[in-house]
DNA sequence: CTGAAAGCGCTTACAG
DNA sequence: CTGAAAGCGCTTACAG
C-alpha cells in the first residue's frame, strides 16, 4: 500500500508537510506542494481513511436509520411496496446527495439491543445520522436526541441537543386537498388517515380540518376514519366504511397517502362506484404511481428533492460545525406541499 | 469515550489482556477473563471499530456494488421499479443477511473516476464487495477480477483470483417455462428476452431454444425477439411484434422478466386479446406483483434467499480465509429455479 | 514554511 | 498466562 511516508519521501519532504498539503494548509510552499502533487499523482497516493478517521475522531460516513417502533426491521426490509413506498422514492435522492458530498453511507449492523445504539455508532466514527422516524418513540430515536451525533430526522418532529428534522407541510397540504375539494362542491367529505402512533396521520387530520372550519362547513367526527400506512388496510378499512355508510352519505374521501388511497380506489370499484362519478378520492404524496392507477390520482406532491437536499446539506452543515451549533441551525425545516390535479377528482354529484 | 486502558486499569490487567479477552484467545485466565467481563460491563465499554480496522487491517464493512454499465448511477438510484425491480427485493435479504453476520453494509461514495475503484475501497479498507452487475465488460467489474479484494458477483458471470458468482440456473428456468408452454400444446412460441448486453439475455434464450429441440420442434429464429428490461420498452416492442404477425402466428410468449412480461400483457390487452384464452404468458423472476397482475403471472422463481445466503455466506468466508482460497471457495453457486403455475398460461387454442 | 514527536485506540509478536 | 513495546497510517500542536 502506498503511505504518505512514500509520498514525503519522494518528495523531499516530511509527512507532516505532506498531510498539510493534502488537507488545503496554507502553511505549505508552493514547489513544496508542486513535488508533493507530482509524487502523489506518480505513486498513486490516496489517503488511508480509516487512519483518517482514527486520528479525527470522525469519518466521513452517515449512517442511515429507519425506525418504525419495530425493533427488528432494518432498512431496506422495511420498505416495502404498499407500506413505505414514499421512502424508497426518498432513498434514491439520498443516496446520491450523500455522495454529492463526498460521504459514504453506511447502514450498520447494530445489534436489536438498542440500548447500545448510540455507542455503537461512535464506535463506528460516524459523522452524522439521517433518520427516517415514523415512531418518535423508539428507543433509538430518543437515545439520538440526547446524543452529541449530529442528525437530522425526517417526518419525526424531534428536535435535540444535537438534531433537527425536516418535514413537509402535512398540514397544508391536507388543507389543500380538502379545499379543492369543497371547491368542486364536496360537503360530505371522508377522511381516512393513519392511526399509528406516529405525527404524521394526526397532521394531516389536522389540515382536513382546517379546510373545512374555513369554509365553515361543519366537521363530523364520524366522517373521519383510520387505518394503517398499507394499502390492504386502507383497502379493508374502505369496505366497512362504506358497509357501514348505507345509503352512501359522503361524495370524497381524502386518504393519507397514496397508497393507502390505491386501496380505497379497489374498494370503491368493488362495490361499483365510480372515481370520480360517484366519489372522488384525493392521495398524498405523489409517487409515481399515481400516474398509473385507474383512474390517475389526484393527490399532494411532497418535494422529496428539496426535503432530501434540505436534511443533507443541514446535516453536512452540523457536522462541519464540529459542535458550534448557532440557532439557525437546529432550526426545523418545512418543505411547501402542492395539490397535483389529475383524474379522481370532479364535481360533486347526486344527494348529499 | 471508554477505552480498552480504563477496563485495564479496572480489571487490573494491561490492554493487552483485555485485547485477547475480547477476541476470545484461550491464553487469558479465568480470573483475568472474568474481571474483564466485569470492568466491560461496569464501563460500558465497546471496542473501536475504527481503531481495530488500522491494526487489522480490515474492517467488518462489506460495500456494495451495482454496475450496470451506466457509470453514474448510484446504487439506489439505479433500481426503478420497473426496470430492475427484482434487484430491489434481492437487497432487503442482502441487507438483512450482512447484519446477522455482523457487517456493516456501505454504499461507498466513490468518484466516478472509477480509474480508482479499487483504490477506493482498499482506503476503506472494506473487507469484500457484493456486486451485481449485469454489465460483465464495466471497468469497475473487471477491476475487481483483478484485485484481492474478497468479491461475490450476482448475475455476472465472472471468476476472478478473489472472487466468483452466485446466479440462479437461467437456462435451466426459461427451459422449464418453456416446456411448461410445450406441454399445454403450444407450438409457435415468441420469446422476448433483454438484448441488453448482459449475459442473462442470452442465457434465457438458450434454454428457450433447449426445450424446442427436446420437444423435436423446429426453432424460428424469427420468433426471438429482444427489448430492454423495463415494462415500457417490453411493451412496445410487443406492440411491433403484434402488428408485424398479422395475422398472429403465435400463441404464447415467454417474457425474459414479470417486469417485461407486465408490459406484455398491457399491449396484448391493448389489441383485445385474452390471456390465457388467446396468448398465454410466462414471467421470469416471480416477484411480488406476480400475484396482482391481470391474470396473475404464471412465472419462474428465483430463490432470492438462497441467492443472498449464498452470496453473503461465501463472502464471509472467503473474508475470513485470508486470502488463502481452496478450490471450492471460488466455485460458482448456481440456484435451481421453479416454476409457478398462476393463471396467464393455458392450452394452446385457434390454428396456430 | 517545516520537521520531530506525540498521539488516536487498538492488536500482536516477543520475551518472560 | 501476562505485560512492555512496537506499530497500523495518519494529523497536529510545538518549536524552530
């Protein structure tokens, strides 16, 4: 393996010079830094991160975490298609704005026994901590906001002593969706969002509200349904809603995401109705997807490059602060939502 | 941070003691071994991985690798759903299986200067490369059949001094599918397979042709047809070879992927045929939209967790010999692969 | 501007 | 069975 001793060697020079001029000292001479480059460039020379890292304290790798309450899933594993489907779309964009940057992402092995998590990532040297929460209540995800490693959540409204997070306006944009709604004439509208413990269901509940007490139409408790994060359950809950809702009292629902709305638009065509004709249906998120489904969903775009760029120039900028955290840095970031038109919505028609 | 000096110093023994503790030498006595326990314990301690992959040499990372002759694109960033949409399932069990044997799993930033690939990595001091690369002839691919860095190929076909290949038996699979059409009375039989420089392609192919000749039929090659992995791309060409075989002269069509096979369907229907009443269809890979498809797919399986298994369990190996490889160590792992009878394929009807 | 020296936290011959 | 010492490849005060 080539070392800086070679390089120095070859150059003339000590390591101490050569590590200089590797690291952009300006304590360095201009030949000195001239033979250096040259005996890098003739050796093939590239610096030993691991050494790097050692001496540093600190590697230029970011660990990624996804906790969703359960312990044992790890982070591709729980990504599947009609769950999490948004974070893989996510994903793609982090991976290339890390190595944008120049860091590696790492994905470690730590064990289930998450007492240790925070441990085991200092014993690992990562710079930092991207983290996908959809559970603030995971052990891991608490153990993070008292820890001094840099990081930044997404959709986990947590801030720490170290941490931040980004986020979409969930609000907003459910407001927007049920707003567009009241405007093609809709008064009886479902909401169907999800349950689970996490932030995000109960935000976007929140903007369904909003949209109507705005439009000072009055808000019925029963019209507001849950379900989990997946499409079979959004599909099975849409079953009993609308057993339940016989003679049919409401003309839309707004899902909670897309794929949850997937499921809604299967119940409804299996019981004959027609999106938009008889209800029209509103998702979230805009995957790509809902360019495919039948008929094309209506729904809001969350910026996932802006939300991506956000949290990782964020997390760089935390890391590279070494600690000096000033107030605009631990401050939230909230990405702006936006109504995508498409085919599932339409006026409101018949009785109600 | 804890040191292995502080459990020393409370274990009252040297670092060195407590080093041997930890890494299980049968020359530390039972007092010593059971003071250290205790000092870990108390402390808390956790060796630093960054220290012991200095001094060893190596560290317990394994970087992944997808190359796909398009240089730029990042690991995740490359696996769209419909193009390579069966890598994305393979991941969750690479992932997965990493972990259990306690490796970290890196997607490594490294400049598309791939000139440097292998450097790159030895920096990192990574301990093997999992690659799947459908692309044998990208430089980095070929780099890493000449280093000595530990590395196991999916779906690339190549042997190199520290490395070798799992593949599930292709040829094996589309024969299977084939003969599977053969004996539903199908005669005139399309293929559309990836043209895509790769070796899976042309793989498939040959078991194509394999079960023709056991059957005695005749092979006509104008019945082999390629396009690239994705639905959109499969699709099309299926639209070309609809109006091309006026009137059709076929009456199946094996798909080289249930990705490609999806686009087949779409364009069959698009013409007013009925699967299987008029065309019967097999996939190839049976990934989990088999099942949702219309009709569901009948398709040939490949064994993802026998793949994985034996990928990451090969790779550990081979890590863990250093560098000292028997013959079987580099032996190629071939998957068998089944097929799964659903409701896209039936007897052959009409005059064809 | 430059080098000698110490140090990051471990492991591993070597000697006892 | 155990410890003192050297070393993995870097960086960084310190002194000049």
């Amino acid at each position: 393996m080539v070392t800086s001793e070679q390089v120095a060697r070859l150059a003339g020079v000590s390591r101490a010079t050569v590590s200089r001029a590797l690291n952009g000292s300006p304590r360095v001479s201009a030949e000195a830094r001239k033979r250096i480059q040259e005996a890098i460039v003739s050796l093939g020379y590239e610096p030993d991160m691991v050494a790097q890292s050692l001496v540093r304290q600190r590697s230029r790798t970011i660990a990624l975490g996804l906790f969703y309450g359960d312990q044992k899933s790890t982070v591709l594993s729980s990504i599947s298609k009609t769950q999490h489907y948004f974070y893989l779309d996510l994903l793609r964009d982090v991976e290339q704005e890390i190595a944008a940057a120049q860091y590696d992402l790492l994905l470690p092995s730590i064990s289930h026994a998450q007492k240790n998590y925070i441990r085991s990532l200092q014993m690992r040297h990562v710079a930092g901590t991207l983290a996908i929460a959809m559970h603030p209540a995971d052990e891991r995800v608490k153990a993070l906001l008292e820890a001094e490693i840099p990081t930044v959540f997404i959709d986990s409204l947590s801030q720490g002593r170290s941490s931040t997070y980004v986020t979409s306006d969930n609000q907003d944009g459910a407001r927007q969706a049920t707003e567009h709604l009241i405007q093609l004439g809709h008064r009886r509208i479902v909401t169907l969002v999800s349950g689970f413990s996490g932030q995000i269901g109960p935000v976007r509940q929140a903007g369904y509200r909003q949209a109507l007490q705005r439009a000072g139409l009055p808000i019925d408790e029963d019209l507001m349904y849950t379900s989990g994060w997946n499409t079979e359950e959004a599909y099975q809950a849409t079953l009993r809603l609308l057993q339940e809702r016989q003679p049919r009292d409401f003309t839309a629902i707004v899902a909670g995401s897309d794929l949850m709305a997937i499921g809604v638009l299967r119940a409804l065509h299996q019981h004959g109705l027609h999106v938009p004709g008889d209800v029209s249906v509103v998702g979230f998120d805009d995957v790509d997807l809902c360019r495919y489904t039948e008929p094309p969903l209506t729904t809001i775009r969350q910026d996932r490059s802006a939300m991506v760029q956000g949290a990782i120039q964020r997390l760089i900028r935390m890391i590279e602060s070494d600690g000096e955290y000033d107030e605009s840095m631990l401050a939230p970031i909230i990405i702006p939502t936006q109504l995508i038109t498409r085919a599932s919505t339409g006026p409101a028609t018949g009785s109600c």
